[in-house]
C-alpha cells in the first residue's frame, strides 16, 4: 500500500489585495508539493486546521508521513521573543495547527519533511529559536549571502555544504550542493535533539534533522519547486517517501 502523507496547507485570509477573494477565508496548496509526493510514490493528503484535538489523533493516527509546509513568519512568542520591526506576516492559524501536528508527529515518531518554514517549526517545537530577520540581527550581517533569490523558483541559487555522516548526507551522497533560497528568517538555537546538517558559506543554517527519531528532517529551500529539474529535490523526497513506507502505525 502507497503511505498516506498529509501535508499541512496554507490560508489565504481575505484581507490582502492579493487574495484570491477579498473578504473571504480560503485553503491553499501549491500543487508541487502534492505532485512530488503522488510521483515519489505517497498518496498526499491535505490537512486543514483541525481545532480538535480529536479529529487530529484521528487523523494523525492514520497517517505515515506528514511534510510541514512553507508559510510565512512564525510568531515569535513560540520562541518567547517579542516580533521585530522587520518581521514579515504572521498566520496564527497555521503556526496553532503545525505546532499541534508537530509535537504530535514527534511523539509518534512519524517520518516529518519540514519545508522552508516548516522546517523552523520543527526547530521550535523542540525548543529552538529563530532569527527573526537573518539581516537585522546578524552581528556579521555584511557577510551575509542573498536568501532571498530573484530568480525562477526553481534555480539552484547558493551551495550549501551537508555535514558529514548526517542523515541527509546519507540520502544525497555529497558534502556539496545548490538549493534555491527565499527566506529572510533561520534557525537561530537549534532545539532539543536536532543537529544542523547543512549550512551556507555566511553560517546560515539550512538543514536541521532529528537525533532521536527515524526520519525527522527540516529544510530551509524548497525541493518540491526543484522536483522537475534537480535529482537532488527528487532524491530527499524518495527518501521521506521510503521512510514513511516502512512506518507501521499502532
Ligand atoms: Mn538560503
């Protein structure tokens, strides 16, 4: 059987002049995210904001994989700070519902991909911190790299270099690769039994994964925007995908 993998979605709130429609609240996913999963060989499954905690044991108890998507800023309070000047937007639904999931999912030991923001959501479930803005609070911050690319989503932008003997070095096989890059927040404190498994040249950390559980990794880049043209993005996301086929649930 393919494992279910639900992936956490976003919402758009109606009150941007962007918004899909001005004045009312809807769900969104990007369809790569559900692609990568469906061509890895996982059937995906979009999570809205469940506010009970039962309907997500429910749901969670049924699942063999979660991946925790990008979003916007987190609210610093999950890291006991107040926001900054330069902090972006907050979604305070979708930071209550990952921050749920995630402790939930890390209790299971569930295999958990976190992408971009969900991958700083991860970090602050397990006590972690976050730079706010890598550009304002940086000490060095003239040696800082561009981690906001303006380029297609898909460019491989800024090298990173992968720990040695990490587990994500363990699934792409290389010390060194490109990844796109479009964020303006980082893990700052890594939590409670992660390491950083990846960094840029500026220290900027782009990988965090797990110690303790099977398949826990958090990415600051985006591989499912990658999936169509780097083997790299594709690699991660057969990796997750064979974790979460071997999860067995209770
Ligand atoms: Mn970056």
């Amino acid at each position: 059987m393919p494992p279910l993998v639900g992936i956490t979605i976003d919402i758009d709130l109606g009150i941007s002049s962007i918004s899909v429609s001005p004045g009312r609240e809807y769900y969104l996913m990007g369809k790569n995210y559900v692609e990568a999963i469906e061509k890895s060989g996982g059937v995906p499954i979009l999570l809205p904001f469940y506010s009970n905690g039962k309907a997500l044991d429910k749901i969670i108890s049924n699942l063999q994989g979660l991946i925790i998507s990008g979003g916007v800023d987190i609210d610093p309070s999950y890291y006991k700070e107040e926001p900054i000047k330069e902090i972006g937007a907050i979604n305070p639904y979708k930071d209550s519902f990952e921050y749920k999931i995630a402790v939930r999912a890390l209790e299971l030991n569930l295999p958990v991909l976190g992408i971009c923001g969900g991958m700083q959501v991860l970090n602050v479930v397990a006590g972690g911190s976050l730079f706010q803005d890598i550009y304002s609070e940086n000490s060095d911050k003239d040696k800082l790299l561009s981690h906001r690319q303006r380029a297609p989503r898909w460019f491989p932008y800024h090298n990173i270099a992968i720990k040695p003997e990490s587990k994500l070095h363990k699934i792409i096989g290389s010390e060194n690769i490109k990844v796109n890059s479009r964020h303006h927040q980082a893990v700052k404190k890594v939590g409670n039994n992660f390491i950083a498994s990846a960094h840029t040249s500026d220290g900027i950390i782009e990988a965090i994964e797990s110690n303790t559980n099977t398949f826990v990794l958090g990415v600051q880049w985006h591989p499912e925007e990658m999936f169509a043209t780097d083997h790299n993005a594709k690699v991660i996301f057969q990796a997750f995908i064979k974790f979460c086929e071997k999860y067995k649930n209770d």
